[in-house]
C-alpha cells in the first residue's frame, strides 16, 4: 500500500500538467502519510526466518532510556573500574535514533570519571533465543564497552554460580579485538579457566556491527555481523559448567579502566567517549521459553 501512494504521488509530481491548487493539499497529505508510514518502517525491528521477537528498543523517542525497558545502575559496582555510574543526561541519553552512553572525564561523587550501565533486571529477563545488538564502540586507552547477559539469581547464589555470558567487550588498548565469553563456577576469569573466542572486526570504533548471541538449552554461539566465531557447547555436567538453564537479564554499559580495561592506564585527552546502540533486539523460538 505505501509503495502504491508513493507511486502515485511521484507521478503527479513529474507530470508535465501542473496539478490544479485543489490537488495541493492532497498530494501534501499523501507526502506526509507515505513518509510517516516509511518512518514507522524503519524503526520496526525486521521479521527473523524462525525466530519471533520477545524484546526490543530501537531508541527512536528521546530522552531518558525508556524506564518501562531499562534501570540504570548507579555509583560504583565491579571490577575496580574507575567511573562513578549515573542516570543523568550528560552519562546517558537517546538522540537522533541512538543510545548515547558517554563516559566523562570529571570529578563526581570523589571519582575522577563517569559513565553509564543500563540492565533489564527490573523488567525483562531471558531464557534462550538470539540477542543482536548494533553499535559502535568507543576507541582509546582505558575505554571497556560491553554487552552481557547475568543471572537473574545473582542476588541468591553470587557470582560465578548465577553464570555470566558476555556477549561482546572490548577494551582499548585491543581497539579492533571483540571478546564473546561465558563465566561459570568451573570456568571464570578468577581461576584464570574462562571459556571464550575472539574476532578481529573492522574499525568497530568507526563502524557499526551487530553482536549477537544465540542461546539453546545445548549451545552458546558467538556472531560479529553474522559471522560465527565462539560456540560453548553444555558438557551435560550441571550448574558449575553449565548454569544457563536459567533466566539473565541484559546489560549495556561503559567502563572505563578497572582489571582489565585499564590495564594499560585511560588516556585522559581522548575524553568524552561515546559508546552508541543503534538498537537491541531479542528473539526466541516458538518452542522455547522466555520469562517475562
């Protein structure tokens, strides 16, 4: 239908007869309805062969991140990072169809930076199904930009035992090394035994890629722009190996320095960093389960 309208008004328009003054404001209409219909087109997470979508954002309304989707985290929270997390515009904001997280070279709170991380905790979490993520990632020294799945459970059994599947890091002094990770009470970066691949990507601070996941109760695979590059397979030996029989929540976020992204110091003249999410989607199977 859209394309038929638009057809038509575009030959009204390239007509060699001038439209008569009465046809003005219905080719204007006929404009305004043909974009509207194309804008809504385009922020429309696409049909999956196979997958149904369970959740999506595609950051198309300013402001604040949507509070029916996100919580942010705020103050300090892990791995000796060296920003103060907040919910203010400067640290986190949608404009222009994006997810801006920015992080920030100030004094706030007695920390010397700040930043952003939003999560689903409060509101949606997932068992099993494919997440896709368009970003571009901040480049320069010190910068940690991730996208995770935690366990839900993490306030009753801790960490490692919830599991953590990371998705996507990245930290600045590998600019162009994407990491996918999985952390369980066997395997986890504290008994230096963490199961993961990595994969070079083009420019991922001057271009967008899609990170993705696919999760079943068998398998965890790793995508950079539908290129397969981990894959955690469940050994059949319980929750120390394989606690992802259970629902995770999302989480975005910036960090800078900590153990790992700052391990080669933040270079503080490359600040604001800017860490932009196009969109998140997630889709499940018909057959498989998704909590709400």
């Amino acid at each position: 239908m859209r394309r038929t309208r638009m057809h038509a008004m575009f030959s009204f328009m390239h007509s060699r007869t001038p439209p008569r003054p009465a046809l003005i404001p219905l080719l204007l209409a006929l404009f305004a309805s043909g974009c509207a219909e194309f804008d809504l087109a385009r922020h429309q997470a696409p049909a999956l062969p196979g997958w149904s979508l369970d959740f999506d954002d595609e950051f198309d309304r300013a402001g604040a991140p949507d509070p029916s989707k996100w919580t942010p985290e705020l103050g300090y929270v892990r791995n000796g990072e060296a920003q103060y997390y907040t919910a203010r515009p400067q640290n986190v904001r949608v404009e222009n169809g994006m997810l801006v997280i920015e992080a920030r070279k100030e004094r706030y709170q007695g920390f010397s930076y700040t930043s952003a991380s939003i999560t689903t905790f409060d509101h949606r979490q997932f068992l099993y199904g494919r997440v896709e993520v368009r970003a571009k990632l901040p480049g320069g020294l010190g910068t940690w930009p991730a996208i995770w799945l935690l366990g839900a459970d993490i306030n009753q059994v801790g960490w490692p035992a919830c599991g953590e599947i990371d998705i996507m890091e990245n930290v600045g002094h590998e600019p162009s090394r994407i990491y996918g990770t999985v952390h369980t009470p066997a395997y986890n970066h504290t008994l230096k035994t963490a199961k993961g691949g990595t994969l070079d990507a083009e420019a991922p601070a001057e271009k967008f890629h899609v990170y993705a996941l696919e999760w079943s109760k068998d398998r965890l695979d790793f995508f950079v722009d539908d290129r397969r590059y981990f894959t955690f397979h469940n050994e059949g030996r319980g929750n120390a190996v394989w606690p992802f029989d259970k629902p995770q929540y999302l989480i975005l976020n910036l960090a800078i320095g900590g153990d790992w992204g700052g391990e080669r110091g933040i270079n503080d003249q490359l600040f604001p960093h800017r860490y932009l999410i196009d969109f998140v989607r997630v889709y499940h199977r018909p057959d498989a389960v998704s909590q709400r």
